[in-house]
C-alpha cells in the first residue's frame, strides 16, 4: 500500500497545531534519515526542540543547540523531561518504540500527538495519536516548509519559544549525561568524547550490539545522517 499525497489542508492542520502550542517536542527516527536537508530548515523556521531515536541520530545535528540527543530508556534526563512536558509531540518517521515510550498512558501524557510514517501499520498501533498521517516524511517537510516560508514572508507568523527553550536549557544545565571515574582507569564514555574531540565528530561509527552500543549513541553528538551505523534490533550480542 503506497501512502497517498497529502493535501495543502491537512499540511496546515499540523502547522496550526505548531502555533497553537507553547511547548512542543519534535520525535524524530530512522524514517527522517533520507530527509535530513528538509528537516533542518523545518526546525530553523519553528524553532522547536528535536529529541531522537537511537535509529534517528544523525537527522538533525547533535551539536546544535535545539538537539536533545536520545530519549527514552537509554536516552538522556533532559530529553524525557522535554517530552513529558510538552504539549505538541510531532512524531516523524517513528514507530514509538518500548524502548523509547516506556509505559504507554505516561509517555507524552500532556501533549497533542502529530504521528508521520510512510507505514499505514504503525499510525495508532502503540500510541493514538490526535493527528496521523501517512505519506512520505521528505514530501510532507517540503510541504510544510513552503507555507512556512510563504507565512514568513507575508509577516503572518510570529513564533517565540524562547521560555520553553530556556527551560531546555536549565534542564540541560541541571542534569547533564555524566559518567563515573576510577582513579586512573579511562573511562569508556570519555573515551569516546575525546574520540569525537580529535576527530571533529568526522567519522563514521558503527557498534555491535550492548552497552558499547548505548556509550557510542550517548557521548557522541552525530552532525550528518548515515554517521551512525548500527542494529535497530536484529543484531546478536
């Protein structure tokens, strides 16, 4: 089943659940991957917050300030407490995942739910969302991108998050991804920051599968897509 075009109408039903909203949260996963160069300009023009998948990291940079980096399980504080707080989650190119969603009633209790997959089968399966469309991830970006822009310039469109973003920031300052130190063993986590620090985060990463697997996706902060080579759940320890 090929997913159907997506009208002007329903483009804009998702962008005036943006402007109705004070604290949204962008999900991004594996589905955004391809649409890396529409998805940068769609959080330059919302200026809303992106919290990734372990399969989405890459999508949009991690270096940038709007990045929460992994939510969920093996995700950071700041990154859950970002969603739970938010009252627009835009889900995109995500099956919401046990790993990521945790309890079903808890995840994102507060928020309206925007759900994009090209996959008719994942639209409501774990969670319902009040919003779902199927179609292309890339397509739709595009689509939200040109009206966005054609608001911009016709000055009907005034979007400020900056206290949201604040709270971001206090939350970031407050519980920081932090690991343990042993004397003078080197630490597995530093390891891998120092890696990303010589490199200038330009390499490629791809782990096996355990806790190796959640250090790499943790510690180093993936700019590009396809920077982040690993198993989404098919591999053996």
């Amino acid at each position: 089943m090929l997913p159907s075009p997506v009208n002007k109408s329903c483009l804009e039903h998702v962008l005036r659940f943006i402007w109705e909203s004070k604290k949204h949260v962008l999900y991004v996963g594996g589905g955004c991957l391809n649409s890396s160069d529409e998805l940068r300009p769609f959080v330059e023009l919302t200026r809303i917050i992106v919290a990734s998948t372990l399969m989405g990291l890459g999508s949009f940079p991690g270096s940038d300030d709007l990045s929460l980096q992994m939510l969920g399980s093996y995700g950071n504080y700041y990154a859950n407490y970002v969603v739970d707080k938010s009252d627009l989650l835009l889900a995109f190119g995500v099956r919401f995942d046990d790993h990521v969603i945790g309890k079903v009633e808890a995840f994102a209790s507060r928020a309206k739910i925007v759900h994009i997959d090209i996959d008719p089968a994942e639209l409501g399966k774990n969670k319902q969302p009040n919003l779902s469309i199927c179609g292309d991830i890339k397509l739709i970006l595009q689509g939200l991108n040109t009206i966005l822009e054609d608001k911009y310039e016709k000055r009907n469109l005034d979007l400020d998050f900056s206290s949201w973003i604040h709270e971001l920031n206090e939350q970031k300052t407050s519980h920081p991804l932090t690991f343990e130190t042993f004397g003078d063993v080197i630490p597995p986590q530093y390891a891998i920051q120092l890696l990303e620090e010589l490199i200038g985060g330009n390499a490629i990463i791809t782990t096996g599968v355990g806790q190796h697997q959640m250090w790499a996706a943790q510690f180093y902060k993936y700019d590009k897509p396809r920077q982040w080579l690993t198993s989404g759940g098919q591999g053996a320890m």
